[in-house]
C-alpha cells in the first residue's frame, strides 16, 4: 500500500511530542521539542517560517546530530535542499552528497561537502555560491578554518565588482598564506592580474611572478614581487605605478618601512609638473 505520513498525536509548547506514522503503522516518526528529537521516516515540517521536507531524518538538538537522506529546508529566505547529510553540532560535523542553499540573494551548489567545525574541516569538490553579486566557482576545494587553509583548482568570484579568477589556490590563513597560480581581481576599478602569488599576513610576505594593478589612477606592473609588510620590504623587477599625476617607473627596487631604506635601478617620477628620472637610489630613514 501507498504509505502517507499522519499525525498522531500533538502536545503543546515546549513538552511538544509528534508521532507520525504511515498507513500500515509499521513506520512511525517521534519528535521531541525541548530536547528535540526527531527521527522521521518522511517528514514536513513547517516551524513559522521555517520548511522541512527530508526522504529521511534523524535530528537530535542538544548535541544536536541530524542524520539524512534527502532534504529541503526554508527558514525565511533560506532554503537548503541536499541529497544526503550528516550533522553533528558540538564540534559540528557536516557531511553531505550535494547541496543548493538560498539564504535571500545567497546561493550555494556544490557536489560534495566535508565540514567540521571546531578546527572546522571544509572539503568540497565543486562549487559555485552566489551572494547579492557575489559568484565562486572552483573546480575542488578544501577549507581547514582554525589554521585555515584553502586549497582549490580553480576560482571564479564576483562580489560587487570584485571579480577573482585563479587557477590554483592555497591559503593559510593564522600566518595567512596565500599561494596561486594565476589570477584576475576587480574591485570598483580595482584591477590585479598576476601569474603566482604567495602572500603570508603576519608578517605578510607577498611574492608573484607578474601583477597588473589599477586602483582608481593608481597602476602598478611589476615583472616579479616581494612584499614583506611589518618591516615591509618590497622587491619587484619591474614595476610602473601611476597615483593621480604620480608616476613610478623602476627597474628594480626594494623599500624597507620601518627605518626605511629604498633601493631601485631606475626611477622616473612624474609628480604634476615634476620629473626625476635616476639611474640608482638608496635612501635611508631612521625611525623616530
């Protein structure tokens, strides 16, 4: 026979028990809300707002462990539909086949998800998220977040006008390091464009192979880069840098901050109607 989910019985507020069992009687659904245990064989669930529509669930809220086979969740503008899961909350343990969510203009797709939260583990094969303007499409991806390290094939990211393509990509984020093979960002008139790219934050140390950079008037083109921010130390082989009516031109260059010590093979600085053009500069300067 055609088996058809029913209420059995409902007990108000907090103490809340439902038992849904199917027109044989042979499978049945309790649910507890106060602890919160839910284990459904085919369940609808609608909470205000929020909509539950599993193939299978176990759901216990305290630890909180959800178990399920396919599901489809709206809470207000969110909207989570899955084919397989598996949730632990405490050191939350995510597991699930595919996924779309839609949290208002937020869309997440991707094929195969591992999230652990606590060192919080994100491993995932494809994806492609949408938030307002926001797209990211990697080819496969994992996430550790504590240490945090991001390694995925490629990327493709809009938000606003901030757009992000890269080939490869791993990103530690503590010291925060930060390595890709090629890659393509816009924000406003924000342009980078550059071959490799290992940046560590903390001491941050920024090294790539070929960057083109527009900010506003701003433009920067360096053949190759390191950056070094704390002491900072910037060492390109090429680059041209236009601020305004400021323009940079050197062959080479390394700038210390700190005591700063700037060293560079040829500069030409045009800065309104001022022009220096140099062959070799070093320029020292002690911290007060």
């Amino acid at each position: 026979m055609k088996r058809k989910a029913e209420v059995v019985s409902v007990a108000p507020k907090k103490s809340i028990q439902v038992v849904y069992c199917d027109s044989t009687l042979d499978s049945c659904l309790f649910a507890v809300v106060g602890s919160f245990t839910l284990v459904p064989s085919s369940l609808v669930v609608v909470v205000g707002s929020f909509t539950l529509v599993p193939g299978s669930l176990v759901v216990v809220v305290g630890s909180f462990t959800l178990v399920l086979c396919s599901l489809v969740v709206v809470v207000g503008s969110f909207t989570l539909v899955l084919c397989s899961l598996v949730v632990v909350v405490g050191s939350f343990t995510l597991v699930l086949c595919s996924l779309v969510v839609v949290v208002g203009s937020f869309t997440l797709v991707l094929c195969s998800l591992v999230v652990v939260v606590g060192s919080f583990t994100l491993v995932l094969c494809s994806l492609v998220v949408v938030v307002g303007s926001f797209t990211l499409v990697p080819g496969s991806l994992v996430v550790v977040v504590g240490s945090f390290t991001l390694v995925l094939c490629s990327l493709v990211v809009v938000v606003g006008s901030f757009t992000l393509v890269l080939c490869s990509l791993v990103v530690v984020v503590g010291s925060f390091t930060l390595v890709l093979c090629s890659l393509v960002v816009v924000v406003g008139s924000f342009t980078l464009v550059l071959c490799s790219l290992v940046v560590v934050v903390g001491s941050f140390t920024l090294v790539l192979c070929s960057l083109v950079v527009v900010v506003g008037s701003f433009t920067l083109v360096p053949g190759s880069l390191v950056v070094v921010v704390g002491s900072f130390t910037l060492v390109p082989g090429s680059l041209v840098v236009v601020v305004g009516s400021f323009t940079l031109d050197p062959g080479s260059l390394v700038v210390v901050v700190g005591r700063f010590t700037l060293v560079l093979c040829s500069l030409v600085v045009v800065v309104g109607s001022f022009t220096l053009v140099l062959g070799a500069v070093c320029l020292p300067w002690l911290e007060v």
